[in-house]
C-alpha cells in the first residue's frame, strides 16, 4: 500500500490529468445513459403477466389506450374539436372518443347508454389517447396538458410515465448540484 501511495504522490499531476479527463468524460457520457421506466421489461419471462402481455401483443394489431383525457363541461361538438386537436399533436398515434362507435350527430338519447355512460356523461367527455411512450413522451404530453388547459385532466400510464421521468432528472440534477460541492469540500478537507 505504501509503494501504491508513493506511486500516486510521485506522479500526482498525471492522476490529477487522468481524473479530470475520466470526469469530462463521464459528464458526456452521462446524457447517454438511458434510464428503462417500463416496469414490463423488470418481470421474468415466465411470469403470468409477461405471459399474458406477450399475447395481447400477438393477438391484437392495436396497443390499448395509455392515456385518458377527460373534458369538463364541453358540448359533443366541443369535445369532437378536442379530439381533432389532440390527434394533431406530436407523438399522439391514436385517439378514441364516443364518434368511433356512434353517431353522435343522432340525439344522446338515442345513443346506447353503455358506450354513453363511458364517454359522455353530465356533459364531461372522455377520450382515449394512445401515446407513443418513446423520447417524446415528456413533450407530448405537456403539449396535452397545454391544449386542455383548464377544462381537461390527463390521465394514465403515459401520463404516470411522464412524471416519473420528468421528476427523476430534475431530481438527478438537483442531487448532483448538491453533492458535488460537498464532495469537493470533503476532498479539501481530508486532504492537502
């Protein structure tokens, strides 16, 4: 250990270049790491619900709807203006409201109250989103939430996703501007 340590103060400027290069290098490096937020990928193999998720791959062309938004007090009309919108916005690959499966031009009292009850109800519409969940999914869904404003409220795996992965790299960075210092301090300190 002592030979190690003579070693290190003997060429303490070289260890002091190489640290620094290594960090420059892990500050890059850095922004490549990709943090998996799908906790399907975390299940075994053969577990019941990787099972079972395998299959609904299989047997279904269309992913579920990841995402719900629902419309406070707006008309049919309104809410078929929202549905355009929403559609139109980045990383939205599909949207699914009450017109899908009626004819909402026909009166509501007409329309099945099991598919009414579900997406229009005491004038609050509610739209299924499917949301790509790939790098996009942080401005897609702020995109959402600015276009609802205030007469809507998002909600859903996606959205869930999107507050995890925001809320961990603003965290990662506030830990880092943290530690950092004291970490340095420690360093001055304990050292000459």
């Amino acid at each position: 250990m002592k030979k190690l340590s003579d070693q290190i103060l003997k060429h303490k400027f070289t260890v002091l270049i190489v640290f620094f290069l290594l960090t420059l290098f892990s500050i890059f490096a850095m922004q490549m790491v990709k943090v998996n937020f799908d906790m399907v990928e975390y299940l075994p193999e053969d577990s019941k619900s990787t099972i079972s998720i395998n299959i609904m791959e299989d047997q279904f062309d269309k992913s579920p709807p990841n995402l719900r938004i629902m419309l406070e007090g707006v008309s049919v009309a309104k809410a078929l203006e929202y549905k355009k919108l929403i559609s139109q916005v980045d990383g939205v690959e599909e949207v699914t409201w009450m017109d899908d499966y009626v004819n909402v031009e026909q009166p509501l009292d007409m329309i099945d109250k099991s598919i009414l009850e579900t997406s229009y109800k005491d004038r609050n519409a509610l739209i299924e989103v499917v949301v790509n969940d790939g790098e996009g999914l942080i401005a897609t869904i702020a995109q959402l939430k600015e276009l609802v404003g205030e007469d809507g409220i998002v909600s859903g795996d996606a959205a869930t996703l999107s507050f995890a992965q925001s809320s961990t790299n603003e965290e990662i960075s506030k830990i880092m501007a943290f530690l950092i210092p004291i970490i340095i301090v420690i360093l001055m300190i304990s050292t000459s």
